[in-house]
C-alpha cells in the first residue's frame, strides 16, 4: 500500500531527515510535513480534507469529477484544489488532471502543553 504521512514537523527535522537519506541512499516514505498544527489546519479545512479523502487511491480525476464526488460547487472545489496544489498535497498530470498518488494516509502530529 502506498502510504503518505502527513505531520507537524520543524524544518530541521525535515532537512535531517533528507541528509539521513541523501547520505545513506535509501529512499524515506512519502511524507508531506507542515511547519505548524495551526498551518495544517489552515490548508486541511474540512472541505479540502473531503476532497482529500474522496481522491485517496482514486487516480487522477478532473475537478468536475472532484466536485460531482464531494457534492459541491465546481468553482469552490477548484480553488481548494489550488490551494492543496500549492501546499503540494496534490498534482497536475500531463493532460491536465489532478491526482493525489496515494492510497491510503496517516497523519501524525503531537499536542504538548505550552
């Protein structure tokens, strides 16, 4: 199964972990890190996290097949799909569709008091 894991994680944890992998030549598994848990929740709302959901493990898909899945208006579904495109969360493919090559997702972050 081709799992991605989305976290919280500082920069330097990131850029360790590319060096670690880098220097040892063995490939890490997919992760898509997010500096904050208040950055993570602004990108993943609810509906971009629907969106997610319903193209885990679906292959590519135009943003009107998107929108007839989520059941929503194909404007608004367009711009969530910007916005998880920049945070690169999803993908374009040649002809234009959009993909998330995932089929399944773990996310995993940790709340500490302050």
């Amino acid at each position: 199964m081709n799992t991605v894991t989305i976290d919280v994680r500082t920069l330097e944890d990131s850029l360790a972990d590319f060096v670690n992998a880098w220097k040892s030549g063995e490939t890490s598994d997919p992760r898509i890190s997010f500096a904050s848990d208040e950055l993570l929740w602004k990108t993943l709302t609810m509906k971009r996290w629907g969106i997610i959901k319903r193209m885990t493990g679906a292959g590519p898909l135009s943003i009107r097949e998107i929108a007839r899945r989520v059941n929503r208006d194909v404007k608004a579904v367009h711009n969530d799909v910007k916005v998880l495109l920049d945070a690169g969360l999803l993908s374009k493919t040649e002809n234009g569709k959009v993909v998330f090559p995932y089929d399944a997702v773990h996310v995993d972050f940790l709340l500490k008091a302050a």
